[in-house]
C-alpha cells in the first residue's frame, strides 16, 4: 500500500511522523504505542502463535542461540516485556552451568537478566507467566524507553531486542542507546518483522499483513485498531540494508543480518566496539 508524501520535520527519524500509515506529530507517537500494548498484553502471546502459525517460537530460539548466553554476563532484553527471551536465556544459562562440575559451579556466576519495557501492562504479564512457570528470580523487570534508558554506561555484555524496535519513535535514539550501555566488546542483538520479504513471497506477505492480521486482532484480541497499526508498522520499517547502515552510524560496529522464513523475520547483529 502507497503512503501519502510528507514532509518530515527536521531532526526526526523518517518513521517518527508515522503511526502506521497515519501520520501524527513525533511526541505523541510513544503514548500512542503506549496504548496498542495495554490493550492487547493479555492476549499478546496468543496472538504471536496465531499470526505467526508458531513460528516465532522457532525464531526466538534461533535468536537465543546467536546471542549464546553465558553464566555472569549481563543481558538487557529491551521491549521485552512478556520475558520469552528473557526466559530461553535464563534456561539456555541454568543448563549451561548444571553440566559443570561442583567446583566450576560454585565459581561461576549467574547472568543478570534484566527486561526493559516501557509498558506496565507488557512486564505485568510477563511477570504473571514466569510464576506461572515456576521461575521466581533470576530475571528483573524496569519499566523504561528504549529511547532513554535506565542503565549506566558501559554495564551490558549482550542487548537484545525483538519485535520492538519498530514501535520506537527514534529508532537513531534507541540504537545510540543500545551502544552506550553496551560495553567494549559487548554484542547487539535485533528481530523484527521486516518489508524485506523475497520478492516471489511479498504480494502475498503484504496482503496477509494489511488484511488477515487485522481480523485476527478483532476477532481474538477484540482490537481490529492495535494490529492494523502492527500490520502497517511492518510496513513502514527499514529494510535489512537501511537498518544495518543506521546500526554503524549509531556506533553499533559489523552490522550485519540473518533472514528467517523469507525475510519475514530478520535478526541483525552488531558489535560496540
């Protein structure tokens, strides 16, 4: 679907004047992403099995596996409020050091896992399933912006972020972010949806984009709206390339990513050197 021109204010990231297709001024855009979360949190898992046919189980874990935790490292998994990377790394961590001796146990550390959302409604839920789970430490939950967060320089071994950094204003903003709590050495990690499809797949993915996932959202979720704009934001975000280049003017060195499925998925990857 073609978008209307317009002209965007100076200083502002492209998509920042955009929610969805419809264009609104840049400082309301984060309260109006604010209120699709609130309203579909308590159906959000459901609703990545039912979009994605399950497949985004399959892409985390590939995630997880790329990011390869490790004990005593510190990991900030950003928009990641219902805790599912959070989750896989806690485990990947805890499997790692129960095949270590006692002696190699007792001297490792366990990660500090620490999920980052700027919706109370996301973390609620996400802090409902790990007890659900039986998991009751091990993971802390801040809410905060992507765009300015509540951690000091310097402090992150691995950031990741999954299917969030679409919602972001400024996504400059929270790439310089993710760089500066990084530290030397230390790794991002990125999934989205991406516009990017293989070419033979796209008029096929943009039309189940534009007008499946909005009847699923009303019919299950009872929020035709929140998933129109999730369907459009998909649209509207970097292709691999664009993004890629954005990551290394932000300080995120080595850039560089990994379709899923198509190009339906794409996880990128960068170093802050």
């Amino acid at each position: 679907m073609a978008q209307a021109k317009r002209k965007i204010p100076p200083g502002e990231n492209p998509e920042s004047a955009w929610f969805g297709f419809r264009p609104v001024d840049p400082g309301q855009k984060t309260g109006l992403v604010r209120e699709v979360f609130s309203s579909v949190a308590g159906n959000y898992d459901l609703m990545n099995d039912l979009m994605s046919g399950g497949l985004h189980r399959l892409w985390k874990d590939r995630f997880v596996d790329l990011m390869n935790p490790k004990p005593g490292q510190v990991i900030l998994d950003v928009a990641g409020g219902t805790g599912d990377i959070a989750m896989r790394c806690l485990k990947r961590i805890e499997t790692a050091q129960s095949r270590l001796r006692p002696r190699e146990r007792a001297q490792s550390s366990r990660a500090r896992i620490t999920v980052c959302d700027i919706n109370p409604a996301m973390l609620k839920e996400g802090r409902r399933k790990m007890l659900d789970k039986g998991i009751l430490s091990g993971i802390d939950w801040v809410t905060g912006n992507a765009e300015e967060l509540p951690l000091p320089a310097r402090s992150v071994d691995i950031y990741s972020i999954v299917f969030g950094l679409r919602n972001v204003t400024h996504i400059d903003k929270a790439l310089a972010e993710a760089a500066r709590v990084l530290k030397p050495g230390g790794r991002f990690f990125c999934m989205e949806f991406s516009p990017g499809v293989r070419k033979e797949l796209k008029p096929f993915y943009d039309r189940y984009c534009l007008e499946i996932l909005p009847l699923i959202g009303q019919f299950v979720a009872k929020d035709r709206d929140a998933y129109q704009y999730l369907a459009e934001s998909i649209q509207q975000f970097p292709t691999q390339p664009a993004l890629a280049k954005r990551m290394e003017k932000a300080g995120l060195s080595r850039a560089k990513w990994l379709n899923l499925t198509g190009g339906i998925a794409v996880i990128h990857e960068g170093w802050r050197l």
